[in-house]
C-alpha cells in the first residue's frame, strides 16, 4: 500500500509530540470484549496518574462507549485488536491497513499471529492537529505479550516514542522507522530512516553449550572462533567451580554492532541475556577491545543454580566468572572501588531493594569481590544452597570475615599505571546527544559522521556528555543510570569516545544533571542530614562515570557542572568526592564551575589539576552594542578569571562557551534566547569577538564551544539554538581552530 502525503493542514511531527505533551488529557481505547487487556492498561497507567510531576489525566474506554467526539478531541491512543476495525477512523488515512489476512504496510502483509503493528504520533484523521496512536496486531495475545515485553520502558507505552512505526514479530522489531518531513512528502515513509531486520539469522556454528545465529554480523571465521572458545572457556570455569555439568544448548545471537542491536532489540548493551527463552544476544566491536561483556556467564548461572536470593549475588559471580570483565578482570575493580572508598557497602550490596540504585558497575564488581569471598570461605554444596536460600539476613554476620578478607588483598593491590598524555591546547566542543533513536544518538553511524566532519573544523578535543535527572531540588533523591537504548548510554558513551579517539581528539568525561524544574546550581538543602544524603546520592552516579572513564581510558574527567550552592556551602564533600574520585580515575580532573560567585569564590581548586569555568558572562545589556564594547567586557571578564588562575596557581579550562544564533545572544548568553529572532550573523559576530579576545590568552590551555550536534541535520529542525555547525559561525570556528590555531 503506498501511502499519499497527508495533506495540507496536518501537525509537523514537532508540533504533535508538544500537544501530547502538553495535554491535560491522554484517551486510551481498548476492544470492549478484550478485558485482560483492559486490566493490563489500567494496571499500568494507574501509577502514572498519581505521579506528581504529572498533571495529566488517562482516560480508559472501550470502543464500545467511546463517542466520535472524543476521538477527535484529545490525543488519542487505540489499543488492541478491534473486530469491527478501529473504531472511527479510515483506514486509508493511516499509513497502514489491517483485515483478516494481516498486517498491510509498505507494500507488504505481514501474516503470522505473532506480529504488531505500532504506530506512535501521527496526524488523526479526525483532527489532524492531534495525535493519534495505534497498537494493533494480528492476535490479542500478541498485543498483550508485547505490551508485557515492553512495560517500563520509554516512560510509558506510545506516550513518547520517537519511532513513527513498528512492526514486531514475537516481540522483536521486523520494521522500523521514521516519516519524512519535507511538506512535500510529509508522513510518507522516510527510506533513509527505514530499517528492515533478519531477526532470525542464520546458524554458524554450534558445540556442546551454544548455537551461534548470525544476523548479517559481518564478523569473521577468526572472530567467530574466538567467541567460541572465550564463551566455552566460561561454561568450562562455571563447570569445574561449581562441579556441575548438563547437557543443554542455548542460542547466542550476534550482530554487527550496537547500533544495529540497539535498533533491532531496543537494547545497546554489548550483551546481554533475554532470560524469557535463554538466550544471549551480544557485539563484537573494536570499542569495546578486550571488554568482553561475557554474558553467557550470568545465562550459565540462572541455568545451574537458579535465581539467587540476592540478586547481586548473580551480576558478581557472572562477572567473576568471565576473566575478561572489563578488560582487567572485576576482581581487579572491585578492589580499585575498595582501595578507594567507593565501594558500595555490604548491607546495601546484599539487599535486593537498596542494591537497585546502586551503579551497575560498581554493584556488579563489588559483589565479584564477595562471591570469591564466598567461594573461598564455603564448600561448593554450601555455596550452591544459600546462593539460593540466603537473604541479607543470613549474611550479614560474614561482614567482619569480609572487611578482613578485602583488607588482606588489598596488601597486595596496585593501581595499574596510566599513561602519560600530552594535551597541548584542547579545541574542543560539548557534544550534545540530540538524537535519541539509536542511529542518531551517540551510538549511531550519523554520530561518527557529525564527528568526523567536526574533525575537519580543526576540532582536537571532546567533551563527552551523559546526563541523569531530577525533579528534587531542594531534597535529596537518587540519580537514576541512563541506560534505555536510545539515551547517552555507558555503551553510547564508549562508542562516541572511541570514534573521538580514532580521530585524534581528547575526550573529556562531562556528566551531567538535567531537571525541569531548574538547574543544579538550585540544588539546595534543608539540613547536614539531607546534604550528607544528597551527596552519598550523587557519588554513586559520579563514581559510576569515573570508574566508566578509568575502563575506558578517557582523557580527562569532569567531576561536576555548576553545582553553585553546593559547592559554596559544602566544600569539604566535594572535596571528598575529588579525592575519591582521583583515586579511582587516573587521568586529570577538573570541575565545571558556573561563571560568577561559583568560579570566583569556590574552596575546592587546590583539589584539582584544571580550574574550569562555564563561560556565559553577558558581554553588554545594550540592544545594539558596537564591537569595541563586547570586547572590551569579554575581556574584562577574562582578567578576572586570570587572577583567581593566578592565585590558584592552576591551569584553566574553559569547559563551556557559546552563543545562540539569535538577534542579540550577548545578552543572557547562558539562555535559550527562544524569545528572540534568529539570527546567524549576531551568532557570528561573536564567535568573531570571542576569539580575538582569546586569541593571546596562553595561560588558558583550551575550551570547548558548546556545542556540536549528534546528527548533522540537527541545525535545520532547531536553526536559532547554540551550535554553529552549518551556520555563519561555523567559518569563524574554521578559521580560528583549522588556521590560526592549527596544531
């Protein structure tokens, strides 16, 4: 079936995620005969409606009450298999059609029970200005099971998804893809951001403990055979330690990258396990090195013992298990976390519930240092019985014999060294993760592009920048770990810090806080007992993102970003946290304190090896200033920095400086400036006065402009925001960083 254009008078694709987000209402409709799936949604969405942060209201009907008016009225979500056709609406204004032979979409039908059609955000042919989304399928047993699969994941099932369409086939994706957005061809298939998948694969090879499916991985004999036997060699470890054998065969699929894993599974680990049919599902990319992600381990384990009673008690002993974890083995990390006092204590490590905010990494390599402990101090029977039976409880009372335990091997414990870096003078940008579907994210092939053309600016240096979120500003609440498959993810992260590296560019580790309700200089406590809380919060996150830098052999590291009012009021935890953080990371550290009272007045620089400052003084509070004013503020501003450099007697960074493409960005540099007309040429101008001011600086050692997108076609859907890439700008950022700057 090929689809016409949507004709003129539909929403953009913008315009219909902003009504879905900001309405007060979200209809949700089910086939009234279907009540295992009404139980389901009302289950799931009873949550979300007592969410504070929420003002929204889910409304749930059955086709059989829901009124035309309705439809047409709010945005709008159909669920379900609907045996008179959905309700409504024509099919033939939708991108696909469904009838007893099938799915029909894109000039194919897609017959088999098991297949789901998922369309997300797209104009209601009732009212074009809303949007409207669809979760059909060929049974309702495939739609419920798909649901169940997919449950917690992108904040809600079809609220936000930023794929047009899906097609699923036993809860794996078939077909996936956008529309296009040119007026012209708008809401038709977009085929340069279409994807079609061989989710069955072919078999390779097969031994006594594996089957290998390949799906178009591209990898070779030697890498296939080299799977194989790390992967048997892990089956034969867990064999003898254990003193368990079976016969039992288990498929292992392989792909030809994260990306593609990430696109076709929703999941961009290196590996992982999908235990509802025992399978592992992995990548052998150059990235990830001698990172063997070794999931088969934590697949081995479930098989022989079972589902441990702690469950940290099984990401250990996978990790254990596989010598390669990380490339240094998690022993040797665990001990680094020890060594530095970072690792997570054991009474939170062993109970399942507080164990879930702690990082992944440093929970997974704590616990390996317990589980040797325990395979050291208990009999193979008595290890394999409680590994089950055992609650924190029952092992709590092993606390002093373990403290001991880690102290005796950290006796023996050295720090592997690390390499000596020179830096020169870092041309640097922020890389801003704008995309968030996989291929245009950090993770993806548009994100190598953007950075190899960025590369040819004469860019040597990148600020790397993975965010968590909040909306608690004023009391102290976990920092959740980023990890759905199209966020700035640990394995995004990596990607985008190999290919930097590929390219002759430094990276600096930047993570950071975003929340809705401010910034994070508004992070502020009532009291010593929230601020100790606060803090304990956020050293898990950051030690997480040290530890991951360590790893992977990151350049520098950012220890925080314009925490104003923590930094003046608790110097001495951040200084703690440094100290931490410097034993864990061997390479320099900075900190990226807001322009102002932050930078000016901060106590904890002597801790570090570059002061570094977010750069957003306003350079005039005229409307029209002539040139010779904006520069002679920028440059009194950086005769201020270079006295506090100065008395420091540190080098400085300039960790974030930029300015948007509107009419007067010297006003709130710092700002969106969404209030203004674009403008390229005021966005230029001072591009141009930011560099002559810096130009005979030399007691500055680098910046790094903020920012540059992940995609390269970013600048048209946003053409007022901060980057310059394909602006006016963008000259002068050639002319200064590829000639007068030149390495």
């Amino acid at each position: 079936m090929e689809v016409e254009p949507v004709k003129d008078g539909s929403a953009t694709r913008s315009e219909l995620f902003s009504a879905m987000r900001n309405a007060g209402s979200i209809l949700i409709v089910y086939p009234d005969a279907d009540t295992a799936l009404a139980a389901f949604i009302s289950a799931y969405i009873a949550p979300l409606q007592q969410q504070q942060s929420s003002n929204r209201t889910y409304i749930l009907v059955s086709d059989k009450y829901l009124k035309e008016s309705d439809l047409k009225e709010q945005p709008a979500i159909l669920v379900g298999v609907f045996p008179n056709g959905l309700p409504y609406l024509d099919q033939q204004q939708l991108p696909f059609q469904i009838d007893r032979r099938g799915i029909h979409f894109d000039d194919r039908v897609y017959r088999e029970a098991s297949d789901v059609m998922r369309i997300s955000c797209y104009p209601n042919p009732l009212n074009q200005q809303m949007p409207l989304g669809i979760l059909t399928g060929n049974s309702e047993e495939a739609v419920l099971k798909y649901l169940q699969s997919i449950k917690g994941q992108d904040y809600g099932f079809l609220l936000l998804d930023s794929w047009g369409y899906q097609v699923i086939r036993d809860n794996q994706r078939l077909v996936l893809g956008n529309y296009a957005t040119t007026d012209s061809m708008r809401w038709t298939i977009d085929h340069e951001r279409h994807w079609e998948f061989d989710y069955k694969g072919n078999q390779v090879k097969e031994n006594n403990r594996f089957r290998y499916i390949d799906h178009a991985s591209g990898l070779t004999d030697i890498q296939l055979d080299s799977i194989e036997q790390y992967s048997l060699r892990i089956s034969s470890h867990l064999e003898d330690v254990l003193g368990i054998s079976w016969n039992k065969k288990y498929d292992y699929h392989l792909y030809k990258s994260t990306e593609i894993k990430g696109l076709m599974l929703n999941n961009t680990a290196p590996a992982h396990v999908n235990f509802s049919n025992m399978s592992v599902h992995g990548v052998y990319e150059h990235e990830f090195g001698e990172h063997y992600a070794g999931a088969e381990s934590q697949l081995l384990l479930r098989e022989m013992l079972g589902m441990p009673k702690v469950l940290s008690m099984e990401m250990g002993a996978a990790a254990y298990f596989n010598e390669k974890w990380e490339e240094q083995g998690a022993i040797y990390w665990g001990l680094l976390l020890y060594h530095a006092g970072a690792a997570p204590d054991l009474a939170t490590l062993l109970n399942n519930e507080k164990a879930e905010i702690i990082s992944p990494l440093l929970r997974t390599a704590a616990a390996a240092v317990w589980v040797q402990f325990l395979l050291e101090t208990l009999s193979k029977d008595d290890f394999k019985r409680l590994y089950t039976t055992a609650g924190t409880s029952y092992w709590m009372p092993y606390a002093k014999a373990y403290e001991a335990y880690v102290d005796s091997l950290l006796q023996d414990f050295k720090r592997l060294p690390t390499a000596a870096s020179n830096y020169g003078f870092l041309k640097g940008f922020n890389f801003a993760h704008e995309g968030y579907e996989v291929y245009n994210g950090y993770i993806g092939t548009e994100a190598a592009l953007s950075l190899k053309e960025l590369r040819t600016t004469g860019c040597n240096a990148l600020a790397i920048i993975p965010y968590t979120y909040t909306g608690e500003l004023k009391k102290p609440a976990p920092f959740p770990f980023v990890q759905s498959a199209g966020a700035e993810n640990d394995a995004s992260v990596i990607k985008s810090a190999h290919v930097a590296s590929e390219l002759g560019m430094k990276v600096l580790l930047k993570p950071q806080i975003w929340s809705w309700k401010g910034w994070p200089g508004d992070f502020e406590m009532s009291s010593q007992e929230d601020w100790g809380l606060f803090f304990q919060y956020y050293s898990n996150w950051i030690y997480h993102y040290a530890l991951l830098a360590e790893m992977y052999h990151m350049d520098m590291f950012c220890a925080g970003v314009e925490f104003q009012q923590a930094t003046l009021q608790q110097p001495e935890a951040w200084k703690h946290i440094i100290h931490v953080i410097k034993q864990l990371y061997g390479g320099p550290v900075t900190y990226a304190a807001n322009w102002g009272a932050e930078f000016e007045q901060s106590d904890i620089w002597d801790e570090l090896d570059f002061m570094s400052v977010n750069f957003y003084y306003p350079l005039s509070k005229k409307e029209n200033p002539d040139d010779a004013e904006l520069l002679k503020t920028f440059e009194k501003q950086l005769d201020v920095l270079e006295g506090i450099a100065a008395k420091k007697g540190k080098p400085l960074l300039i960790t974030e400086i930029g300015y948007t493409s509107t009419s007067q960005p010297w006003l709130k540099p710092h700002s969106d400036n969404d209030e203004y007309d674009t403008s390229e040429a005021a966005q230029k101008r001072c591009y141009e006065i930011m560099f002559q001011a810096l130009s005979d600086e030399d007691w500055i050692k680098g910046m790094f402009l903020w920012q540059w997108p992940s995609y390269l076609d970013y600048t048209a859907r946003n053409p007022s925001g901060f980057t310059p890439a394909g602006k006016e700008a963008e000259a002068v950022v050639r002319q200064w960083y590829g000639q007068k700057w030149s390495d």
